[in-house]
C-alpha cells in the first residue's frame, strides 16, 4: 500500500541540488530544481550501484557521478549510453515545509 514519507525539509535541499533518503531498506534521490519545484526518484544510477545524490544537477538532468550517465530527473527518462533504463520516479508534495514522497 502506498503511503506518504516525509523525506527532508524544504530547507535541506538548495535549489539545483539533490539529496539522499533512505526509507525502509531503499533509497532514494530528493531534487530540487532550478525553478524550485521538488521531485524524487530512486537512489541508485540504473546502471551500477552509484548513488545519484553524489552526482550534478544541470535544470533538469542528473548526471550519475560514476560513468556520467544522465537521467532527467523530473519524468525518470534515460538520456542514452552509458544508461538506457529509465529511472523511476515517485509523487512529491509539500506540507508544512516537509517535502513528502509517496512510496508503495
Ligand atoms: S553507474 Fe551510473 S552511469 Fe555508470
């Protein structure tokens, strides 16, 4: 059953920045984007075991900091080699200065 998580506060993510939060054995990618809307994905790079928090927000792309695959982090869209599975992403809301993603 799906359920809301609070992930951070607003305040823990600068704009064009990304964040790790990790929720009951997984983990996941917290961006803030240049525009100052909130989305969240999985944690790990579809590739190999590299966590997206370590990578570079450039508008709306992450770029995985081991290989420098490139996701757009808003749809979990693959940008093409060396990724070509797409990331999944996850609903995101704000509440009461918490950024709050859905996880089923
Ligand atoms: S692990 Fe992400 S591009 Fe290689």
């Amino acid at each position: 059953m799906a359920e809301w998580v609070a992930a951070c506060a607003v305040d823990d993510v600068d704009e064009e920045d990304v964040i790790r939060f990790d929720h009951g054995g997984r983990s996941f990618a917290i961006y803030r984007s240049p525009d100052d809307q909130f989305f969240a994905t999985d944690g790990f790079c579809t590739r190999e075991k590299a966590h997206l928090a370590d990578g570079l927000v450039m508008d709306e792309i992450i770029e995985c900091p081991k290989h420098n695959g490139r996701f757009n982090y808003k749809t979990g869209q693959a940008k093409g080699a060396p990724v070509c599975v797409n990331l999944r992403t996850y609903p995101v809301k704000v509440e009461a200065g918490k950024v709050m993603i859905e996880i089923d």
